[in-house]
C-alpha cells in the first residue's frame, strides 16, 4: 500500500541498501552473460573530495545512461573508484599532523609518513564513494578501484618504464608552475588566475657605450615588468623586429642595472610595438614566454630564486658568471630576501640611481596555487616529461576519424586546438604521496629505469663493470649480498603527476597489464561524459595512453558537460557565498528531485542554472505523481496478467496508449542522442499534463460509474500506463519509481532490472476489426480508423478525438485568463460551422467539456455571435460570447497598456544588447540573463496582440 506522504528520505536509505544487497548494479550477472557490454569508467573523484554540484550532474548523467542501457539488456559496467590526489590527500594529513602537534612529515622520515597516509585513507577516504550512493549512482561498488592500488601501481610502473624504453618519457631541465609554499611543481589545473591590482613599474637598461643620464632619453631603453625582482636573471632585451624606434639597437647591448650584466637587444616578434615601450625584458628562468624567446636567440637561463621564492645570489654561478667587481658584495645584501620584500628593495634602489622612471597602477591576472594561494613561480628545474606531442598524433587521427565522437561535437575543435598546440608533459611532482617514479641514480648520476629494484641493480652492476666503474667480482659480490651494495644507487624521490595514473583508468581498472576476462569483455568503454575543464587534463591524456598500450580508442563517445552556476547565472564560488550543497539539497528535498532538476536543465552546451525553488519544483512533480499512484489504488487500478495495451477498446485509453507510446519513443532517442534535458522534459509533460491532468481526470467519470468492461479497462490501462511511467521515469528518478514499483503490484523482479518500455508489435486484420472504439458512454464510434505497426502504436483517431478536447479545453481557459474571467464564471461556447464529426464529438464528450471549461451550454451555429471571441480549435471555429461578460474597451485598453509595458521592457533590453560596451564587460551570466529577459517580454507581448486581435474580432 503506498504511503499517504511521499517522504524522500525513508524510500532512499531502504533502496540503497535493497540495491547494493542485491547485486542489482553487478556486471558480469548470470542472466546478462551473452548481452552486448556496456561499459562506463567513471571520472575517479578526489579520494580527499566530497560531493559538489559537478560531481551531482556528472554522476547523475552517467547513472541515466547505466540504468537506461541495463534495462535495455545489456551487460552494464559502471567502473567505480577514487584518485589518489597526491597534493590534496599530502595536505589533509599534513594538516593533521600540524593541528594535533605531532612531528611533520619530514620528521617522521617517507615510510612513517606514508603509513599515516594510508591509514587516513582507510579512515575517511570513503566519503565521497558513500555520498555518490546516496545520490543513487547504481556502480558496481563490488569492483571499487583506487589509482594506488596494487594493480593499478604495477601498470603505472610499466607504463613508464615501456614509454621511458621507447624514448617518449625522458628527463629534462625546463620552467614548470612551481608552489612555493608546497614546494612542488604542479600542472595548470592546480594553477587560479586571479585578477590583482598591482604596478607596472618603467625601468631605465642604459645602452652599452654610451653615458647614461636619466635626462638623456638616448642613453638608455625603458622596458616595463611587473615583476622587478626576477630582473636580477634577465640575459636580453626584445623589441619588435619591425619597430623602427629600435632598428639601430639590435644588436648592441645594455647593461643591466644593478647587477651590471652585458645582455644583448634582440629582435623578436613577440614583442608588441603598441604595448608599454615596445621593449621587454627577457628573463628566461622566470617566464613562460621569455623561456621560449631564450631558446629562439639561444640565450643563458639564470634562475634568481630559491624553492621557496627567496633571493639565491652568493654562490649562484650561473648569476655570478662574467659580473664585473663589486657584485658579490651586492649579492650577499640581497641574498635569501623573500621575492616580494626584494621586489620593494630593488625598486628602492632602482630609483636612488636613477634606474626607475615611472610607476603605473596596473590591473592584471597573477597565478596562484588552488590549494596553497600562494603566487606561483616558474622555476627552472631538472623533471620528468612525456613526449606528449608524438602521442598525441593517434590521439587526434581517432577523433578525425570517427572513431571518438565528442558530443556536443564544437568540443573537438577545443581538443584539436590543445592537441595540436601541445607541450611536453611534465609529470614528476616533488611528493611523497604518489606512485614513485620507478628510476634509480649511480653514484655518477647515471639514472637506471626499471620495474623493480633488482632489475634496476642488475642493470647498474652491468653497467659500472662494462664501463670498469667496478671489477667484475665486486659486481658480483653486490648482485649477491644487498649489505654490500647499500648506497650503490638511489632511488627517485619525486612521484608522478596524478594525472600519469588516471591516463590510465580505462584499462587499468579491469585488469591490465594482466590479460583478463574484464578487459577482453568490458574495453574499449563506451560512454565517457565529463566536464569541459579538463577534456585536455584527462581525456586527451587517456586517448594517448590507451591507444599507445591498447591500440583502440578507450570510447566511443565523450559527452561533454557545462557548468551548474547559481540561480543567477554565478559560478559558484565560496567567496561569494552561493554554493549549493548537493547533500543538503538531498536532505531537503530528496535525491531524485535534484537528479531531475540537474537533468532538465542539462541542454547541450548550456551551463546549468540552479536554485532551491527548482528542485522544490521537482520535488512537487514526484509528490504530484505519488499522489496519482495513489490515487489509481484507492481506484482498484490493476494490472491483469494478461493484459495488453493495443486490444483496448475505449477511446480514452487507447489515446493514452498512442501517447505512451509516443513518449517512450521522444524519451529513447533523446537518451540515445544525449539530449538529458529532452529526455527528462518529454517525461514531465507527459506525466504531469497528459497522464495526471488529463487522462485521470477524463478517466473520473468511468472509475466512479457503473461496472463494467470499460471500468474493467480503464482500471487496467491506468495501471499500465503508470508501470510505463515508472520504467520511464526510472534512470531520473531511481528511488521513487523503484519504491512504487515495489508496492503497486508483486513482481517477479526490481524494477533496476526491468526490462525498457518496448513498442507495441503488429497486430492481425481480424484483430483490428475487433478493436471498434467506444465513447465515455459506452457507444460505438463509427467509422473505426486505427494504425498498429511493428515499430510503433499509433492511433490517429483516438489522438484526434481526445486531442480535440483537450485543446477545446485549454483555449477556453486560457481566452478566459486572458480576459480577467473570473474562474467561477460560466460562460456559453458556439461552435461555428461545425463538420459532423466535430459534432458528434462535442455531444459525446458534452458533460466532461462544460465541466472543465467551466461552461453553462455548448451550442452549434453556422457563424460566430456578435461579441464573441473567435478561436480556431483545430482547424475548426468555436465562439465565446462575452457580451455583457466582460467590458470590451476596459479590457481593450488593459491589454494595450500591458504590450506597451512588454514593448519598453524589450527596447530596454536592446538598448543594453547593442552597446557594444555592455556586452564586452559584463559578466556573461549578466548579458544571459538580459536576453532572457528579452525571449519572456516577445512571448508575452505576442499573446497579447492574439488576446487583442480576438477583442477586435469580438466588436
């Protein structure tokens, strides 16, 4: 029996726990062993994270793909698991170890360290995987991967030990994002622009031969940085090759101040001759751009600043080189002075020599770390890379060519574009927590890579006896007695990027490098769907590596998601105090109405905008569809076991077999074509307005008259209908459909497994002889028109005399709102030139129209009344005479005034979209909203016009 109050949170927790103790969600089931595999990997979350609004409409997308394609038979795998976030988690229990007093990590030495590590992640790295349950993500849990365990470690390990074999992974000295505060290079995820109000400070480089005077502008070059301090490592000066102020100074040098350093002009198009001076300083160890100027003109890279963004002068080579006397002493004044304290230092003393010509206030984005906020430095140091450019040329030939489709399909340009552009991978991080890169150091630097550590040895004793480092017995003496070659060589003590690890998920979570059952079965995967922000990060980098080890793409389609943003159109950001948590949201109203509202809202290529009040909307619309279960069992609504849609005989229940049929057939392609917010849209309509307002409301008369056959149907064709809606409706809404099939009826089976709404097959002549119509009366319905094919149920003349009514209906009270009627009103309707069959429609369904549109008589006429507002209803003209109802030229111009006030609110608007300006700076959440704005004010305007063109008809 169902319950009287729909309660969200008790279905939920049962279902959870019915589900997982079932095996519901397992792949590889019995029954599915012969069924074509679908296979999905899900984006693994942060083993430190906890559920977002990302996470909720990611997730929530892949689970309607899962259950839809289970319930169509086939062998679904949801692949789950977490990342081993090596930043993120090193910072949790780093924290830890600071708030409860205990010694830090490198206190506590790598293993101590690393066992604590673990043992958090024993203790709380489930979070996330038991908050996507109660979200109702139906993964087979029992396959539950993290990027650290042992099999996804040893193909971590082979993976770069093969790439490293083959030349495509390799060591090298370039600029990297690195964390001061952490210590750490990290990737450009890790990396936030944010905007700062700095300065862009003017400095004068004297021009070498000639005395400088900051009067004379001949004896010097300004260029403008915002970063003074790292000046100290320029080796050139850049202006445009075209730029004519500068064409006799290429070439010649100028003399860095303070330091006193030779550094050549360069041409390089890089500089722009419009911006600043035209001039740049080139500092190639402390910029992206200068780092690539450097190796265009082959300039020295001399790197100014310590790990830890201090001053790193005395001692510093590569600075000292070639200075002129006096600069060691300047060295030791300024050496190990933090950046920022060194920027105001130098600019200090830039001006006392007269170096410093003019300062600005200058806007401009600066890097910071998403986990320390500190500013990030690029720095200058030795690390692991990819060839990523070599890997990435299958990776963009599999997406040319078809074999990787993405969805919405503008995203392969984004791909192609950072494919095509693409740079050395860096993949060494400077962590403890992570997969170690599996290389080992002799005594001379020599690096040995290897799968393990003996076979590391083994190279290495080869090695130094080949090379006569060792005598052979020494080499052997140390292969045999590890005492004896303690020290002999070092391993690596980086770890790899996170990213190297997840690259590899698609065929790491089922098994590789082993060759399993799973991975035969359940690669290449079919689906991926994630966000838009990291296509680059982890999608192009799994194509690469999976096509490299697995010679096939890893899926077939990549849907691409956009954001969900607040009710405004916002990114959500803590600091602006609009994040919407989905476990509060969840607890408020209920998983599957925050499922739903995520799914409407998810249109192609659209960011999702979200609020309390629509996922209280969508929880309505489940309450609304409880209550019509309920409502079919205080009814006696039962489905007989032998009970089939397509040999009902009232007209009513065969219009709503034609329409349920019509809904699975909009539901099915629009899933299958990745159109969520179609998909879930088609549903609503259809449950809250075909089915709830309209066919159980016009089913009322038959389940409360007499016994009988049409009874007897009724009942049973609303049972069906509503088990329809439940298969439907299920991978949008698992747990409340899950629930009321369970107590609507004794079934074989959970309604997971069910099988999808399939379309009604081909029935005889003989057959369709038999299936005459009846109206709600019971009387036949000549003559009988009626279409069954084996793709489809369709029946036109049911849908044309069901649809007549209830478009007759909602134009009666819509004319009526629009005319300020009151509800209660009754009003006559005339139906002008009527065809017979309209006729006799109106007659059989006379009591059910009058008393919906709220009418006092339904009568016929060869042309409308005078004072009658016309509608075609149609094709067809039906009249309602409001003469003496309503004052017409009141009403004329309260309708007039509304569309002027619709006509100034979209000249507003236009105003503001055609300033060029507006729409440059405005947020674009700002300039989204205005032409919302604008579609509302056209909509309304163009009902008013309608509603005063129906006035002008009626005078």
């Amino acid at each position: 029996m169902i319950e009287k109050t729909y309660q969200p949170a008790d279905i939920e927790s049962r279902m959870s726990r019915i589900w997982e103790d079932s095996g519901a969600f397992n792949a590889g089931r019995a029954d599915r062993k012969d069924a074509d595999p679908f296979t999905i990997v899900i984006p693994p979350p942060n083993v430190t994270g906890s559920l977002h609004m990302g996470h909720a409409l990611n997730n929530t997308l892949q689970d309607i793909l899962c259950r839809f394609e289970r319930m169509r038979g086939r062998d679904v795998l949801w692949q789950p698991g977490t990342d081993h976030a090596g930043i993120a988690t090193q910072m949790v229990v780093e924290r830890q170890l600071m708030e409860r007093q205990e010694p830090g990590r490198r206190e506590m030495g790598r293993a101590n360290f690393l066992e604590r590590v673990w043992q958090w992640k024993a203790e709380s790295g489930g979070t996330i995987v038991n908050q996507l349950k109660r979200l109702g993500a139906s993964c087979d849990w029992s396959r539950e991967r993290f990027t650290m365990d042992e099999g996804l470690s040893r193909a971590v390990v082979k993976v770069f030990v093969e790439l490293h074999r083959e030349g495509l992974i390799y060591k090298d000295k370039r600029l990297v994002n690195w964390d001061p505060k952490l210590l750490t290079a990290i990737s450009d995820l890790e990396v936030q622009q944010v905007e700062v109000k700095g300065s862009l400070w003017y400095l004068r480089y004297p021009i070498e031969g000639r005395s400088f005077s900051p009067d004379d502008p001949k004896s010097f070059i300004v260029v403008a940085t915002t970063r003074p301090e790292t000046m100290l490592g320029d080796t050139a000066v850049a202006v445009h090759p075209d730029d004519e102020r500068y064409a006799d100074l290429v070439g010649k040098h100028v003399i860095l101040p303070l330091v006193g350093r030779k550094i050549p002009i360069v041409a390089d198009d890089y500089s722009d001759p419009e911006k600043g001076s035209g001039a740049v300083k080139v500092t190639p160890a402390h910029d992206f751009n200068d780092f690539e100027i450097g190796k265009r003109h082959g300039l020295p890279q001399i790197s100014v600043l310590d790990q830890e963004g201090c001053l790193n002068l005395v001692d510093n080579e590569d600075y000292l080189r070639g200075l002129p006397e006096g600069a060691s002493e300047f060295a030791a004044e300024f050496h190990q002075i933090e950046r920022f304290t060194a920027r105001k230092k130098i600019v200090t003393r830039l001006e006392e020599f007269g170096f410093l010509e003019r300062i600005e206030p200058n806007t401009h984005m600066v890097p910071h770390g998403d986990r320390s906020n500190v500013v990030i430095e690029p720095r200058l140091t030795d690390q692991w890379y990819v060839d990523a450019k070599t890997l990435a040329q299958p990776a963009m030939a599999a997406v040319r060519s078809g074999a990787t489709t993405f969805v919405p399909k503008n995203w392969e340009k984004t791909y192609f574009e950072w494919m095509e552009n693409i740079q050395p991978w860096c993949i060494s991080r400077q962590l403890w927590w992570g997969h170690q890169i599996p290389a080992w150091y002799g005594p001379d630097g020599k690096v040995f890579v290897a799968e393990t550590e003996e076979e590391a040895v083994g190279h290495a004793l080869g090695y130094y006896v080949e090379q006569e480092v060792i005598t052979p017995e020494q080499g052997h003496d140390m292969a045999t007695d590890p005492a004896k070659r303690e020290g002999f060589i070092v391993r690596d003590e980086d770890v790899l990027d996170t990213w190297f690890s997840s690259a590899l998920w698609p065929f790491s979570t089922l098994g590789w490098p082993d060759d399993t059952a799973e991975v035969k079965r359940y690669y290449p995967t079919n689906t991926l769907v994630t966000g838009f922000d990291i296509i680059f990060f982890w999608v192009a980098r799994m194509m690469m590596m999976s096509l490299h080890f697995m010679k096939e793409a890893p899926f077939s389609t990549v849907y691409i998601h956009r954001l969900v943003r607040d009710e405004k159109g916002a990114k959500m950001s803590k600091s602006k105090g609009n994040v919407i948590d989905p476990l509060g949201v969840i607890d408020d109203y209920g998983a599957d109405a925050l499922r739903f509202a995520l799914t409407r809202e998810a249109a192609q290529g659209h960011d999702i905008r979200l609020s309390s009040h629509l996922v209280e909307t969508n929880r309505n619309f489940a309450t609304k569809f409880w209550n019509a279960c309920r409502f079919a069992e205080m009814n006696g609504c039962e489905k007989p076991a032998d009970f089939d849609p397509k040999h009902a005989k009232e007209t009513l229940n065969r219009w709503i077999a034609h329409e349920t049929s019509r809904v699975t057939r909009e539901v099915t392609e629009a899933i299958e074509g990745y159109r969520f917010n179609d998909a879930a849209g088609a549903i609503y309509r259809f449950v809250w307005n075909v089915f709830c307002d309209w066919y159980l409301e016009l089913a009322k008369p038959v389940l409360t008259g007499e016994e009988g056959a049409a009874r007897a149907e009724t009942r049973a064709m609303i049972a069906w209908t509503r088990d329809e809606i439940l298969k439907l409706l299920h991978p949008f809404m698992p747990f409340i459909t899950e629930e009321l099939w369970a107590v609507t009826a004794k079934r074989d089976r959970l309604l997971v497994l069910a099988s999808w709404p399939r379309k009604a097959a081909a029935v005889s002549g003989e057959q369709l002889a038999a299936m005459a119509m009846a109206g709600p009366n019971g009387e036949i319905i000549p003559p009988v028109i009626v279409a069954l094919d084996a793709d489809d149920f369709s029946d036109p003349a049911a849908e044309a005399e069901i649809g007549w009514v209830i478009d007759l209906v909602t134009a009666m009270r819509s004319v009526k709102a629009e005319m300020n009627i009151p509800p209660s009103t009754l009003t006559p309707l005339v139906i002008a030139g009527a065809s017979a069959e309209t006729r006799d429609r109106a007659q059989r369904w006379n009591d059910t129209i009058k008393r919906l549109a709220r009418l006092s008589d339904i009568s016929f006429a060869d042309r409308p009344p005078e004072g009658a507002v016309q509608i075609v209803v149609r094709g067809e003209v039906v009249a309602l005479p409001l003469k003496g109802v309503i004052d017409f030229a009141a009403e004329r111009a309260r309708l007039e005034k509304e569309a002027a006030k619709a006509d100034a609110d979209i000249k507003r608007v236009d105003a503001k979209l055609s300033n060029e300006k507006f729409v440059a700076n405005a947020k674009e959440e700002i300039v989204e909203e205005e032409k919302e704005k604008r579609a509302v004010a056209v909509e309304r305007k163009a009902r008013i016009v309608e509603a005063l063109e129906r006035l002008k008809q009626a005078t």
